[in-house]
C-alpha cells in the first residue's frame, strides 16, 4: 500500500520515545508500525520544549548557566526515560566489549553496565552539560533545544530505512523497516524545525556535521553487528545531540 502519514502516528511516537502520559491506540499503532517512525522528530520536539523551558525557567529564577543546563538534562532524561542513553551504554559495552557479533549483541541485550558503557554515559552527559552551559551563558538556549529535540531525532529513522536490523529480534526489529516515503518526511521534519528556530547557516552545519558523526556510528555498527539495532539508534541520538550543541556553540560564541 502507499505511505500516507496519519495524525495517530504523533501520539504513538510519544508514546515509544518518552515517559509522557499520552493516549495511544496500541493496536493502530503496532498495525502503522515502521511507517509511523516519521514523527519521530515531532515527538523529540516536544521533547526539546519541555527541556529548554525548564533551563529558561531555571534562568529566570536566577539559576546560574551550569545549574539550569544540568537541571535541563535531568529533566530531558526523566521525560524520555533515558531510553537514548540506555542505548548508548549498551552500545558501548557491547562494540568494545565482546569480540564477535553474536557476543556483542550478547551483551547489549544484557541489563547490566559495564566499563564502557558507565564511561559512555560520564562523557555523554558532561559534554551536553558543558555545551549547554555555555548557550545558557550565550543567552536563551529555548529554540536551540527545540531544533536539536527534532533534528536528533531524524537519523534514527534514517538508519532504521537504510540498515537491515542486526538482531532479528526486539523493539527496532518488532517495529519493522520504515519506507523511503517515510524516511524523506521525517528528514523534511528535522529540517523544517531546524530553519524555523535556528537558522539557514546553523541548520546547514548541524546536517553536516551531525551526519557526519552519525554516518560514522553507522559504519562502525555494520563492521560490528552487520546492521542496527534499537540500541543502536539511541545511541546515534545522542551523538547527534552531542554534536549538535557543540557545533551549536561554535558558531554562537
């Protein structure tokens, strides 16, 4: 049947993405799978809304820079639940970790942490914090936050279009391949977001750069695993994120 994205699809992807109480019709959307993942980058604006009223609430009370971006982040990660920095972590352990697929994709599926990934969280956080903390310096981080919330958003879908899933098994796997046509809008989501709230100039560098960063995770997990996983997708949010505000801070400062 031919793509045709549906308003259902919204509250769906809030409700796979984050921890936000929303109303969402289980069997419409496990029906919609993969072809819903298009507003994936509409429900990491909503995200990105929620974490930089909060750091302009925490200025407005007097909250110096460092402490309203790390209460930022807090926030952000009690509204997605960590799910990206879950991802991360297990990414992490399971790539240096094990020395064939089948044990890295092993060890990823395992709930505890180790080594890598504890350390994978420590620079994750640090760096979002320090970069945050000097747009908060800069001035009011809301609509930076609102453009990253979508754009970080798009390459997980990108990677779910373009790589077989390296698992056959689990939450990427359940959800399916997403078609072309879907793909395409969600990239026409991030970018429209990105335009509106930062810019010609800055969009231009954040897909760049930010596709850059995550081209190389994607390199690195077919070499590793042979495709992706949902790991692998939190995972390259966040190094979208993280690549997004540094590059961010480049060009404001």
């Amino acid at each position: 049947m031919p793509f045709r994205p549906a308003l259902s699809d919204i509250p769906a992807a809030i409700g796979l993405l984050t921890r936000l109480p929303v109303p969402v019709d289980a069997e419409r959307a496990q029906a919609r799978g993969a072809a819903g993942a298009w507003a994936y980058p509409v429900a990491g604006l909503l995200v990105g809304a929620i974490t930089g009223l909060t750091a302009l609430a925490a200025g407005c009370l007097g909250l110096p820079p460092a402490l309203a971006a790390a209460l930022a982040l807090c926030v952000q990660i009690a509204t997605t639940g960590a799910l990206h920095e879950d991802g991360l972590a297990d990414v992490a352990d399971g790539f240096w970790g094990g020395w064939d697929k089948a044990r890295r994709l092993e060890i990823m599926k395992d709930s505890r942490i180790g080594t890598y990934g504890v350390l994978a969280l420590v620079a994750s956080f640090a760096l979002r914090w320090c970069a945050l903390a000097s747009l908060c310096t800069l001035g009011n981080p809301f609509w930076v936050l609102l453009a990253l919330g979508a754009l970080t958003r798009v390459p997980m879908v990108l990677l779910m279009a373009a790589m077989t899933n390296a698992r056959g098994s689990g939450l990427a796997a359940s959800v399916g391949r997403p078609p072309a046509q879907a793909a395409w809008l969600a990239l026409g989501c991030g970018v429209l977001a990105a335009l509106a709230f930062v810019g010609i100039g800055a969009s231009i560098a954040l897909l760049v750069w930010g596709g850059l960063a995550c081209a190389g995770l994607a390199a690195v997990a077919k070499t590793k695993i042979g495709g992706q996983t949902g790991d692998v997708l939190g995972a390259c949010q966040q190094v979208a994120e993280i690549t997004g505000l540094m590059v961010l801070v480049a060009l404001l400062d």
